[in-house]
C-alpha cells in the first residue's frame, strides 16, 4: 500500500496513493497504516486520492476510529466525555 508519511512537528500527515481501498487491498491498508496509527498522536488521514471504498475498506477506517477512541477514553475518560458532550466548553453561551 502506499502510504506517504510526513512529520510537522507533533503533526503528521499520511497520504494513502491509492484510488480505491476495497477487499482486495484492504489487509495491505491495515498492515500499513497500523505503525503509523500507532506511532503518530496528532495525525491527518489524507484520503482525498480514494475515488471508491467498498464495505471492507470502510470497516477498517471505523475499526481504526473504535481503536483510537477507546484509547482517548482509557487515557483520560472525564475529559474524552466533556470534549464529545461539549460541558468542557466554559464561557460558551
């Protein structure tokens, strides 16, 4: 799969070069975006080549998301909850 990978600073962006993720190349997406996920805590997902995704490809960017919002909420639950319901947001009428 190929994947651009580039670092500014703490962000990091990852281009996915591909017009279609679908069956066929969805265990090569996985594979390879699985150490940048990984790796990366600010990260943009630049999917703007894909011109088709199929099931399979769409339920590996939402496991993906599952993942990495468990992970928010095992870091830090009480604040993962205000950010998503907005009670965080003091001053804000």
């Amino acid at each position: 799969m190929d994947i651009a990978v580039e670092n500014f600073g703490a962000l990091t962006i990852a281009t996915l070069h591909r017009d279609e993720l679908d069956a066929s190349n969805v265990q090569d997406f996985k594979r390879d975006i699985a150490p940048v996920l990984a790796e990366n805590r600010h990260l943009i997902l630049d999917l703007s080549h894909l011109r088709f995704v199929d099931s399979s490809g769409l339920g590996a960017m939402l496991s993906y998301l599952r993942q990495l919002i468990a992970l928010v909420d095992a870091i830090s639950p009480v604040s993962r909850r205000e950010e998503v319901t907005g009670n965080g947001l003091r001053g804000v009428a």
